[in-house]
C-alpha cells in the first residue's frame, strides 16, 4: 500500500446500530474522523505547525453509502490527502470490511485552514504546506 495512505481498523460495537441492527450511517462519520486523526497522528506533527489561534475546518463532506456493516464486522479506513489547494484541501476516505475487502463507504472532505479569531480561512503556505504536499496522492493515481 502507498506509504501516503493511512489505515486505521475498528471493530463495530453494538451502540453503533440502530434499530435495523446495522451501523447508524452518522456513525460513518465518527468512523471517518478517526481515520483523519490517525491520519495527522502518523503523517503531520500539526501541533508544531500552528498555534492555538488556527485549526483544521470541515466545509464540505460528500458520502457515499455502499452497504451496511454489521455488529463484530472489522472495518479499516484508508485515507489520504488528494488535493491541496491555495485555502482548501481534500481528504479521500474509503471504508472497508475487512473480512472480505468490500467498500462500505467511500467520501470526499473538504476542509480550511481557519484563522479562529478571524472565522476566516487562510492559506496553507510556509511549513505547513512543506509538510503537506508531499503526502498528496490524487485520485486518480
């Protein structure tokens, strides 16, 4: 697999259903975020990159819902950094069960660097976007 790709597994837990006795599909979204978070954990030092004033902000998520996963599945989350743009990058994120390697869910985030005493996003430039843009893989690669 592409070192740019990061892989986090989870096991899906009883309170992750709902009363159709499969994954709620907000807690896709759950899924997705731990997979950015262990995503910047292995990737990006972000705490040495900024300070408490800017923070990463989600503007836009696009899922697709492919089929529903089930109490004890073990899914991984593959993502990686597709684009990055001037004040916008994206993130691609595909779920996976494990068991048989067939994709639950697939999504595209958008997010900012935000200046959070402004509420306005800034660019990614100097150390950050040093560390960035080497972890782009696009899409279609």
């Amino acid at each position: 697999m592409d070192t740019r790709i990061t892989r986090t597994t989870l096991r899906v837990r009883g309170y992750h259903l709902d009363v159709y006795a499969h994954v709620n599909n907000a807690r896709y979204l759950e899924f997705l975020e731990e997979g950015r978070w262990s995503y910047f954990d292995e990737k990006v030092d972000m705490t040495s990159l900024f300070d408490d004033d800017v923070a990463l902000a989600v503007v836009n998520l696009n899922i697709n819902y492919r089929r529903g996963a089930v109490m004890h599945d073990d899914l991984e989350v593959l993502t990686s950094l597709c684009e990055l743009g001037h004040r916008s990058a994206v993130m691609r994120q595909v779920i996976n069960r494990v068991r048989d390697g067939k994709c639950i869910a697939d999504a595209d985030l958008t997010f900012v660097l935000l200046d959070a005493r402004n509420n306005k996003a800034i660019p990614f430039e100097g150390n950050l976007r040093e560390a960035l843009e080497p972890l782009v893989l696009p899409r279609d690669a």
